[in-house]
C-alpha cells in the first residue's frame, strides 16, 4: 500500500540455517520500518575480533540509546548456521573411518590367511625359480580382486541410501560421481595397503622351510 523506491537488489538466499527452504526477502530503512534490534555490518581487513571493544565504544560514544547485545565474526555465524550440519558430518565420517578400518583389517585378515594356507605352494614356486615380486605381486593382484568386487556393491548401496543423507548435504548432490570417484580412490588405497604386509610375507617365503611343512 505504499510506495517504495528500490536501492539495489540482492540474491535470495537462507537467513538462519543453510538448508532451511528459500523465501523472498525485502531490507527497508529502519526509519520506515522500525524494530527492536539493528544488525551492523562492518568489514575490515583486520582481525574483526580485536574490533569488538572499538565498536562498542564508538556506539556508546554516539549518544544513541543503544545496547550492543552481542558482536561475532562471520566466520562464527557461519559457524553456527552450519551447527547440525558440522555434527552430522562428524557423526558420518566417524561412522565412515570405523567402516573402513573394518574393511581393511577384514581384507588383512583374509590376505593374511590365504597365504598362510599356500605357503608351501609358495614355496614350490620359488624353488621352481618364482622371484619374491611375482608372488608378491600375485598376492596384491588377488587382493585387488576383491576389492573390485566389493566396489560395485558399495556403489549401489550408497546410491540405495542416497536419499537418506540429502538433507546432511550441502552444495553437493547426493549421487555426486566425484565424490563417489574420490571415496573408490581411497578404498582401494587402504586395501592395498591392507594387502601390502600378506604380499611381502608371500615374498618372503623360505622354500625349504614351506617343502618341510608340506
């Protein structure tokens, strides 16, 4: 019902939190529009913390009638909008760090006792002339196996539960293919590594000592 004359116009975007639904919003002078509290902006190329006691003085020193409730950096409101976001990440990726190291030692331990169990083949391969990298690299090789299988199976589940952990996100998509790309990357770094000690044990098969155990 009144008239208004637009200054600038700004990008719609969230006021509390960063997933909360987008609406519309308008800024209008306080002298129009009074309320009970003002936000200030103040931008400086300082550290705005040590700025805290400046501004409170300058207000104070202004004679106006007001009470500076409370100064934070943007950094720290930043902070806060993302609060549940920031646990839920820690929650996640603690859960992640467990199921990885699971996985490793699931892979060590089935590596581990697969070479135990073909010592002596080992060993009747090295005395055939088999040189310790080629049994070490089979070891790797078979353990490679593995996790190619496991790596499609981790696919489809996660795409299975995307949808549960869409609203944990952020300016990523829940079928993100980097992510996913990334996430492989790292999985088969930790197996590898997981196979790593089983392969050199391979390699350090005796085959006198393997011949007499067969």
């Amino acid at each position: 019902g009144q008239d208004r004359q637009i200054v600038g116009t700004v990008e719609d975007g969230p006021q509390h939190d960063l997933l909360e639904n987008i609406r519309p919003y308008a800024y209008f002078p306080f002298a129009q529009m009074p309320t009970g509290g003002l936000t200030f902006f103040i931008g400086t190329d300082r550290d705005p913390a040590s700025l805290a006691a400046a501004v409170r003085s300058a207000i104070r020193s202004s004679g106006a009638d007001f009470i500076v409730w409370e100064t934070m950096t943007l950094r720290q409101l930043m902070r806060m909008a993302r609060s549940q976001q920031r646990l839920a990440w820690q929650i996640s990726g603690a859960l992640a760090l467990t199921g990885l190291l699971l996985a490793a030692a699931g892979l060590f331990g089935v590596t581990l006792f697969a070479v135990a169990r073909r010592t002596p083949e080992f060993g009747i391969r090295m005395a055939m002339g088999a040189t310790p990298s080629r049994l070490a690299r089979q070891v790797l090789v078979e353990a490679g196996r593995r996790i190619a299988i496991a790596l499609p199976l981790g696919w489809f589940l996660a795409w299975l539960g995307r949808h549960a952990i869409a609203k944990l996100l952020y300016g990523v998509a829940p079928d993100d293919p980097w992510t996913f790309a990334a996430a492989s990357a790292v999985v088969c770094l930790i197996g590898c590594l997981a196979a790593l000690h089983p392969a050199l044990r391979a390699a350090r098969t005796d085959p006198g000592t393997a011949l007499r155990q067969e």
